[in-house]
C-alpha cells in the first residue's frame, strides 16, 4: 500500500515541489473483460491530479478518459483537508468503512482513501455500494471542474441512432496521439443480459492527433444491443482507456 502512495506522490512532485500529499482517492472495478479505475490526489497546495479509465468516478457519467491536472481554490481545499482529517471517527461510525484490508476481505472493497504524512499515515476502505462520508460527495461535486485542464483526454459520444445505426464521434486531446481501433470487437456490452465483447468486424487503427475526432457506427440490430445498455470501448489488446456511452 505504502507503495501505491510514493508512486502517486512522486507523479505531482514536478507538480506540486513543495506541496505535501494530503490523500489519495482511489476507486477500481474489476469486471470480466476489463478493469475500471480511477484515482483522485490532492496536495495541500490545492494543486490535484486527476486520472480515469472510465470518464469520472463511475461508468457512463458522460465525461472523458484520460488524466487531468488542476488547482482547488482555497475554500475547497480546506473543506477536503478539514473532512479527511476527520476520517478517523467518521469511518468508526460507518459499517461500510474499514481501516485494514487482507486477503480474505480485500474483494469487498471498491474505494481506498490513503493519506500520508502530516495529514494522516492512515487508510481506509470503503464497500462500493454502500453508505460513503461527506468527503466523498464533495470531491463528487467538484468533479465537473476536474477535466478543465487535461493532460490526454478521449471522450466518445452518441451522435445519432436510427435504423439501426448507431453514430459515435470519438475526440482526442493530448500531447503524442491516440491509436482508436476501429474494431466492434473493441467494445464491450453491459445491459441486461450477460456482459459480452461485440462480433469483430473490420479492423482499422485510426491514429487521432491533439484535437482531432473520428467517427464509428455500429449496426445495433446484428449486435442485439438494447436502449440503456453501456456500450464500453476496451480493445482486448490496450488497457487504461474504458471511455463508454449510454445507448
């Protein structure tokens, strides 16, 4: 665990310089074909990175992948500095929170909060579905703000939907380029019935410049894709960018 924190801290410390880690956001889903993650850290300059597979803290929010970076201004960091440091009697009265996690246990917990050093050398753990601390809501209501400034950003959108065609735009930002696998076999299906890789089809690499958007369509009628399922771009053979849609 100590790793992951040194990992995390040496990321901003070009960043930050003298700033200190105040805590570490971290959310990770593991379902059958792809993993979602997402990772939130502030410094105590205000100054907080901002990285996602899956556009946001959950799937399908409608925001962009990628990794963002950004400056709190001085209200908000001390709301964040003030509820972390209250963590301690915060998670003593949530069943949802724990402060160790093992092996037998560890597959219970979707959310780590780690903090380091003078804030607090301290950890917890909360369930996914479960009952989360005022600390969490407010990073939620500020995620809006957090793409503001990115790093490399892919967003996928719904463009159009009839007779069956369904028309996504693909944007991406970033300094070197993006590889898009124009592939239906790059995206996965979540909905009502088991989740499932779509059929390949023809394979295209499309490589996106800073800026640049493409565009997809993918026949619904052939893939038995419903109104409502999550439609996730995942090529089996990348990791890290899960940007999705709502059909």
């Amino acid at each position: 665990m100590t790793k992951v924190i040194v990992l995390l801290f040496l990321s901003l410390s070009s960043y930050g310089e003298q700033a200190k880690l105040v805590f570490s956001l971290k959310k990770v889903v593991e379902y059958n074909e792809f993993k979602t993650k997402a990772v939130f850290t502030l410094l105590d300059n205000g100054k907080y990175s901002f990285k996602t597979s899956t556009g946001g803290f959950h799937l399908c929010t409608g925001s962009p992948s990628g990794s963002f970076k950004g400056k709190l201004n001085k209200k908000e960091l001390e709301t964040l500095v003030k509820q972390f440091e209250e963590m301690d009697k915060v998670c003593s009265k949530l069943k949802s929170c724990s402060n160790k996690k093992n092996n037998e246990n560890k597959n219970s917990f979707d959310w780590s909060l780690l903090g380091w050093g003078d804030y607090s050398n301290k950890q917890y753990f909360f369930k996914g579905s479960a009952k989360r601390p005022k600390l969490f809501t407010k990073i939620f209501e500020l995620e809006k703000t957090l793409y503001s400034n990115p790093e490399t950003s892919l967003t996928i959108k719904k463009e159009s939907h009839k007779n069956n065609k369904l028309r996504l735009s693909v944007k991406y930002l970033g300094k070197d380029h993006f590889e898009f696998i124009k592939d239906d076999s790059s995206f996965i299906v979540l909905g009502s019935k088991k989740q499932r890789r779509l059929n390949p089809g023809q394979y295209i690499v499309k490589k996106l410049h800073s800026g640049e958007t493409t565009f997809y369509t993918i026949d619904t009628k052939i893939h038995k894709l419903r109104k409502s399922d999550y439609l996730i771009y995942s090529p089996p053979s990348k990791e890290g960018i899960n940007a999705c849609i709502v059909i």
